[in-house]
C-alpha cells in the first residue's frame, strides 16, 4: 500500500479526519465557515458564503453585539472532560472541523482572513520563505535560526501574508482584546488592527470585555483571545493537573462573563485547534549530523507533528527513499503535489506562494508520533506566540536544550484529539 492509501485508509478507519470533507450533509463546518460568518455580520468584504458558513451566519442571528471567544488549544476531548454542570457543558454545543495544519499559525490565519491555508500561506509554526532564503518563526515574526525580527531585514506582514485580514474591511466596530505578551506584536496588528486592547489577565480582561460591551454604542464584534489553556497543555499535556486548572479558570471566567452580557449580544466561543499529549516513544529526534539532513536545503519546517522538507536539487528521491526507509512504518511520505490533490489545505488548490513555502514532501502520521530536528544553529523551539517570552533561548547559548525537550503537548495533525473543536453559541 503506497502513502496516499494509507492516508485514504486512516481517513476511511476515522484515524484521521479529512479537514475538506466532501460530503456536505454530514460533513461539520469548518473554522473558516466561522470566520467567513462572523464577518458577514460585521459588513466585511466576504466571498459568497458556503451552505456551511450560511448556516453557522443564521445560527448568530441578527444581534446588536458579538463577543467572539477564541480559546487556543481547547479540542472537544478537553471540553467533555468538564462536568456536565460546567458553563461551557450547558451552553449549545455545536463541532467544527480545524484547518489543517491544526494549529495556531494556519488556524488563527484562517479565522483572521476566512481563507484555507492553501490561500494565505501561513502553513506552520516555522514557514520557510524562498524569496528571501529563511525560515520564519512566523507568529512571533522572527528568523528562525537567528531570532532578528523580520522587520529588521526589510521583510513586512502584507508581504508575508498575501491575504487581507477581514478586520480591514468590517463595517461594524471591531474590538479585539489580547494578551499583554502578544496584543502589540507584529502579527496581532497586521492581522487584527493596530487598536488591539491588551489585558494582564483572564479575569481582568474578562471585566475590560463587559465594560466595552456594556459602553458600545453601535454594532460591535469584539474579540477576546485566550492562550492559556494551549500554553498549560504544551508544558504539562492534555491530561495534566495543570491543564484541567487553566480550563475550569477559562470555563468559570466565561459563565462570568455571559452571566452579564445584556439580552441583545451574542456569544461566540470557538477554538483553533485540539491538542495530544506526546508519549516519548514517539519523539523521534533527529541529530543535526544525521545524513537525511543532508538531502534538504535547509531544516524541516512546518510543524513537529507535521514537518514539511524541502529537498534539494536530485535529491527527491533519495531523500524519500531514505526517509521511508526510517519512518516509514511510524509517518506517511506525501509529496506536495499529492497533499493538493487529496485538498488537504483547503478546496481550492494550492497558490503557488503556499506551494513554495510547504517544499517538496510533508511527513504525516496516525499516531502521536513527532519529528524533531536538532541543529546547532537553531534557536530553541516555540511552541505558539503566547510562550515566547518562556521559552525563549538565544543562539548563542553554549549548551542549548534539546529540542521541545520541556514540551509534552503537540498538534498540527490530522487526529480526531487535534481536529475536533466545539463551537458554542449563547
């Protein structure tokens, strides 16, 4: 059986979710079916609504206000493991389907812009960026390898990001609301407005957000963003102490919230993608020396759970060759051309800027499996823009950690545990 069946294969088994189901009875709404809602009610320039998204633009209905809650991290499996008596349990509860790659690069892309990542290019957390020779760690908006922010080399937003934001072209009043860490970084302002409020704190943003509500004075779709619960995931895993804490702060803060929201504002919450603990059976490390690396033009990018590879002149087929040889029975090898094909980044096909930027061939697996590369020349890993100021270490550092070494938690994957996520509507 060739990579493609196993892929249809674990798709057929439901070890894998197809993140464009074609079928479009059953087939839940995407994230982008949200976004692209969410903003036909803000009065933003939008494409013609899908039958998905114009079902997700009733289900808000005709409100004066939309908070719109973005919680990172939180998938279904999380969720159900609240009580039923939990706000976010009573609340209406719907499922979407993630982007994919399911995480928050390509997902919070998508929500901001209401296009697949076959559109906007931004498919992970490290995205390689062939015009100018280097991987971004493209969140915080910094080279990889050296940590320089981009805009220090000349290098802005609207060039990396083709698509424009939603936000630019609402009608109604937006308000987005951020952590301190992020609320003025270059993402954040590109992508939700240079007006991002910034907050300290859940429960002081939660009392910032009732106020604007209760102040607004025409229609107003505001956002609040919560990285908490993906940040404790990373660091502790999806069945942590530390992650059931962060979810029931996030769950009460939220039944404060509601609880003073008046009669004519709806409540939107959402996520970006689920999340899998990473068991270290399946990290598989790869040392800066090993001779796979050899056949790449620069380290794998894209996301751990699903590294793209760019490979270099002649060498496809001895880099595919060799890598199935390894990992093959752990990863599916697909080329670009077949992932297209299969319309894993989205129903349309790939632009050629995401073409570029994914490489030749993406790693996937059925499993919790990871690939980790080392490289002398790296600075440490993040594991999304809410983290960077935790775990950042310089390249200069004479002893740097192993890779994701204090990372337990992992997404970007096809898995129903990193696809599956819950839309509320109050």
């Amino acid at each position: 059986m060739d990579d493609v069946a196993r892929l249809q294969d674990w798709f057929r088994r439901g070890r894998l979710l197809p993140p464009t189901p074609a079928a479009p009875p059953i087939a839940p709404p995407s994230s982008v079916d949200l976004a692209q809602a969410l903003a036909h009610w803000a009065q933003a320039c939008t494409p013609p609504l899908t039958h998905r998204a114009q079902a997700l633009r009733a289900l808000l209905g005709a409100p004066r206000q939309i908070v719109f809650v973005l919680i990172d991290g939180l998938g279904c499996n999380l969720l159900a493991t609240l009580p039923p008596s939990a706000f976010l349990r009573r609340s209406p509860l719907a499922e979407l389907r993630a982007v994919f790659p399911s995480t928050t690069a390509a997902a919070v892309t998508s929500l901001a812009t209401g296009a697949w990542p076959a559109q906007h290019a931004a498919p992970g957390w490290f995205t390689y960026l062939p015009e100018h020779d280097l991987t971004a760690t493209i969140l915080p908006f910094v080279d990889r390898m050296q940590g320089e922010p981009l805009e220090a080399r000349g290098i802005t937003a609207a060039a990396v990001f083709p698509v424009p934001p939603l936000a630019h072209s609402m009608r109604a009043a937006f308000r987005p609301l951020h952590p301190a860490s992020i609320a003025d970084s270059v993402y954040t302002r590109h992508h939700w407005g240079d007006h991002a409020e910034a907050y300290p704190d859940l429960h002081a943003g939660v009392t910032h957000l009732n106020r604007a509500v209760a102040d607004a004075s025409q229609p107003t779709l505001h956002m609040l963003y919560i990285p908490s619960i993906d940040t404790a995931e990373h660091h502790h895993g999806l069945e942590s102490v530390e992650a059931m804490v962060a979810l029931t702060t996030v769950d009460r803060e939220l039944a404060r919230l509601a609880e003073a929201l008046p009669p004519n504002v709806r409540l939107v919450v959402s996520s970006d993608h689920g999340m899998l603990t990473v068991p270290d059976s399946a990290r598989h490390l790869i040392p800066a020396t090993d001779p796979l690396l050899a056949h790449l033009r620069v380290p794998p990018s894209g996301e751990p759970r699903v590294p793209f590879f760019h490979t270099r002149d002649g060498h496809a087929a001895a880099f595919a060759h060799d890598f199935r040889a390894r990992f093959g029975e752990r990863f599916a090898l697909l080329s670009t051309q077949q992932t297209d094909d299969l319309h894993l980044w989205g129903p349309e096909p790939l632009s050629q800027t995401a073409r570029d930027r994914i490489g030749d061939f993406i790693a996937l697996s059925d499993g919790p499996d990871v690939f980790l590369c080392e490289s002398p020349r790296l600075t440490q890993p993040q594991t999304d823009a809410a983290a960077i100021d935790r775990h950042h270490t310089t390249a200069g550092d004479a002893d740097p950690p192993a890779p994701y070494a204090n990372v337990r938690g992992f997404h970007a994957g096809l898995t129903p545990s990193e696809m599956r996520i819950p839309l509320i509507v109050a």
